[in-house]
C-alpha cells in the first residue's frame, strides 16, 4: 500500500553538485539579466532582504545601483518607512518629479533638518504659486552661522532654469557651461516641474545597470503586513514605491490572499511579491489570486529557528524545484529566500528554478547595512538578527510570525536569533564577488544566461564525504580570500 505520509526527499544545497558541461561562450558574453516580478527586470539576480539589519535605504540605493533592488523593512513606523522609500526614491534620477522645495519664509534651520532627513545637499526655492525664485545649496549656508534667518536672505536668486522636456544631453551642456550642479525645469509659466542635477546624470554613466523606473530614479520594494486600512501602502505609494512585499513567515494563508486581491484592485500600477512559500500548492493558489512573484522559503535562513521551533519546513532546493514546476506554468518570477552562504548557493539556486535570490547574512556585514560596527579581539562585526528573534519581534516583527497580538514581550514564541558576522567592507566588493561566482558556475555549466541555467543544467547528489571534498580540507588556512570564509 502507497506511503502517503512520507511525500520523499528534502535536499539542500549542501546536497547537491551542478554537473559541468562543454562551453561555447566567453565571460563576457555571460548575461545576468532576470525577471524579478511579472513586470520589472533586473540586472543581476540579487534582492537584500526584508530584515532591519540589512536593508534600509542606504542598503536600498547601493544594491539598485549595482543592479538588483532593496525591500525596506517594515520594522518601522509608517512616516519612518515611507520616509526611507523616499530617500531612495530621491537619491538619483534623470528628472526627479515633484521635487523637495523650500519657501523663501522658510528658516536655515528647517533646510539643515530636511537635508539631514532627506540626504539632498541643496532645495529649489518656489513661491505660492510655485514658480521658482531661488535655490539653496550647501554654498549657500556654508558660513552662515545663523539659522534662525529666513532662505530669502541667502538663496541664490540668479536662478538658471530650462524648458521642462529638455534633453540630458543638453542638459549637460547647461551644467557644463554655467558650473552649476542643480537645473530646474519649469513649464510655460514658469512653475517648477522637475529637477535635474549633475550628480544624476554622472551617476548614470557610472552605474549603467542600475535599477531605475522609467524617470531615471532607482527603484526600490518596501515590506508590508495583512492589514486591510492600506494607511502603510498609501504611504509608501505616494512617495514612488515600485514594489509590495505581502510578508509573512508562512504566506499560504487566507488573510494573505485578502491582502494580495485588494492590493491588486487598488493599486494596478504597483507590482506585489507574496511569501513566504515552500510548497507548490501555496504557490499556484497565490498567482491565482494575483501576485507578480512569490517568494520561496520557510525556514532555511542562518538566523532562522522556524523549523526547530515549529517543526516544519521543506529543505531550501527541493522547495524551490516543486515550487518552480508550478509558477512556470503562469510565467510567474521565483525569489529564493533563504540558506545561501556562498555564491555557489546562487547558482544551485537558480539552476533549480528561482529567477533571483534574497539574501540576508552575505549582506548584513557590509557598510550600507543599518547598525554600528563592533569590535571585539581585534576582529570587527555588526550584528544580524532573525525578524522572527525577541528584538526585532519587540520592534513590530512578531505580526510576521503570527503574534501581533501580544503584548507581554515575555509571552513570544520567538522563530529567530540575535547574531553577530564578521563585517565584510563594502556593499560592491561584496556584489562583485558574488557576481563572479555566479558568472563562473555559468561558465562550467556552459549557460549564457539565466534561462539557460535554468533548463538546461542538471544536479548530482552527494554525500557527507563529498561535502567535505568540495571545502578545501588537510590544510590549515592561513590567508582567507574575500569569496570564502568557514566559521
């Protein structure tokens, strides 16, 4: 008689090989170029997770930079998420729409203030009817010792400003010529429409692949939970979200579904990833129900303790691989969301049916992610924590993990930990050494692209032994290389 309790084998990307094949391409040649969601592409395969010690905009902008995308954490207040969104949003663009301004009533000290929330080293000054009478840099106040006096006494008013559908090409000359760093662009009458600056067009030139929006402004994703008042999408929405992330430990619920269906009739325009999922049951009902990617895995993180606490989970490649199967039907985009420590992982990734990869603890050491940097033995850190660990539920996380109800902190029913990594420098090294290993394995498979890696590879199981043989082993390291490290 059939077993129907025992479903079979749950493998893991310590289980497995990818098999090399003939190749036919050169490195360069090597295109990483993927499908995030239904409608938005990136250039390299890489999300920073949802998590308040990897990703919030300073995290957000580096990663859209170099071609992938953030999703800020939902760790904070509404105004504190959509302010982050915003800096984002504002960071870069070839015209930015509906720029900050000041008023020329305005104080020093509320220009200081918003330059500091913002990160905008200077303000198009408008009046009432927002024409524009001034603009305020950080040439402007770099004397000035006195922040009570008004914008007016110290704006420069000789403003040069152009027609608002202007070329970058010559909106170039105009810096070049006139030494100015921010143009504003104004319409018939004068009003202010658009802002472009210098920094934003050799941004362009340096960061060729980043993620941008049809205005030239990085994008950015922002996580949210199932409450159905929209207070935190609207939000989020109005200061230029490209992104919705419904999520939840377990996303195979129907309070999700809810969520998901009333996002997709409200807001046509937004793109919205579902997780978290480890079956290809949850994964069909929710592309069903809408969602422009779903988002894999319950349990495989290394400050997770889901599966030990709860008992459940499914091992991180055979929940990508079952999932696939179903979200390739509806062409549907996979998000691998957990279990990675090298870029290896990626690459075994991908191959077994994800589109891109979320990442948390590779990240979570880098300069760009929130936190301070410890020392400790002459070593340097920064802390990693699950969002399911006692702090970060403490900080609004325990609604992930079903238990934002409670309110005694010492009643949680913690799914995470508090750690500490080593701290790994910049955001790009880190970027470009996973990069590198991504391109290398397609390299040895012979795939030119992420398609190719997909369908066309193919996995050998291996043992404890050749786990072992994969590490270097019988030497003592004594130089460790910036792609590998053993704790």
């Amino acid at each position: 008689m059939e077993n129907k309790k025992f479903i079979g084998e749950g493998l893991t990307f310590d289980d497995v090989l990818l098999l090399p094949s003939r190749c036919d391409i050169s490195y360069n040649e090597i295109d990483l170029t993927t499908k995030l969601t239904r409608n938005i592409t990136i250039k390299i395969p890489i999300l920073s997770a949802a998590m308040d010690t990897v990703t919030e905009s300073r995290m957000a902008i580096g990663i859209a930079q170099l071609g992938g995308i953030g999703i800020i954490h939902k760790n904070l207040s509404i105004e504190e998420q959509a302010k982050e969104v915003a800096k984002v949003k504002r960071y870069e663009g070839i015209r930015v729409e509906n720029p900050i301004t000041v008023s020329p009533d305005d104080t020093l000290e509320k220009v200081i203030k918003m330059r500091q929330n913002f990160g905008i080293s200077g303000f198009p000054v408008v009046d009432k009817e927002k024409r524009v009478v001034g603009i305020i840099t950080h040439r402007d106040i770099k004397f000035v010792k006195d922040y009570k006096i008004k914008v007016s006494e110290v704006m420069t008013k000789n403003v040069i400003v152009a027609n608002e559908d202007i070329s970058p090409q010559e909106a170039e000359k105009i810096f070049i010529k006139n030494k100015i760093e921010k143009l504003p662009l104004v319409d018939k009458e004068g009003k202010l429409k658009y802002l472009m600056t210098a920094k934003d067009l050799i941004m362009n030139q340096i960061y060729p692949n980043a993620t941008r929006d049809k205005d030239g402004r990085l994008m950015v994703g922002a996580a949210i939970d199932v409450e159905l008042d929209l207070e935190r999408e609207n939000a989020l929405i109005a200061e230029g979200v490209d992104i919705l992330v419904i999520d939840k430990a377990h996303g195979h619920t129907n309070n999700v579904i809810k969520k998901l269906k009333l996002l997709k009739k409200k807001f046509k325009d937004v793109e919205v990833i579902v997780g978290n999922f480890a079956t290809a049951e949850g994964v069909e009902e929710l592309i069903k129900a809408g969602a422009d990617a779903v988002k894999i895995g319950i349990g495989p993180g290394s400050i997770c303790t889901t599966r030990v606490i709860s008992g459940v989970g499914v091992p991180q490649l055979t929940a990508i691989y079952n999932c696939y199967q179903f979200a390739k039907k509806y062409k549907i985009p996979i998000i691998a969301d957990g279990g990675i420590k090298y870029s290896g992982d990626i690459v075994k990734a991908i191959a077994s049916g994800a589109d891109s990869v979320m990442l948390g603890n590779l990240l979570a050491g880098t300069d760009e992610s929130p936190g301070e940097l410890i020392h400790y033995r002459g070593k340097s850190y920064k802390i990693y924590r699950g969002m399911g660990s006692i702090a970060a539920m403490k900080k609004g996380g325990a609604s992930r993990y079903f238990q934002g109800f409670e309110t005694d902190y010492e009643k949680f029913i913690p799914e995470g930990i508090e750690a500490q990594i080593p701290y790994r420098g910049s955001l790009a090294g880190v970027i470009h050494q996973l990069v590198g290993g991504i391109k290398s394995g397609m390299m040895y498979t012979g795939c030119k692209n992420i398609k190719e890696l997909k369908e066309k590879t193919k996995f050998i199981k291996i043992t404890q032994s050749g786990l072992i043989e994969s590490h270097p082993h019988n030497v003592e390291i004594i130089k460790e290389t910036p792609n590998y490290w053993r704790e």
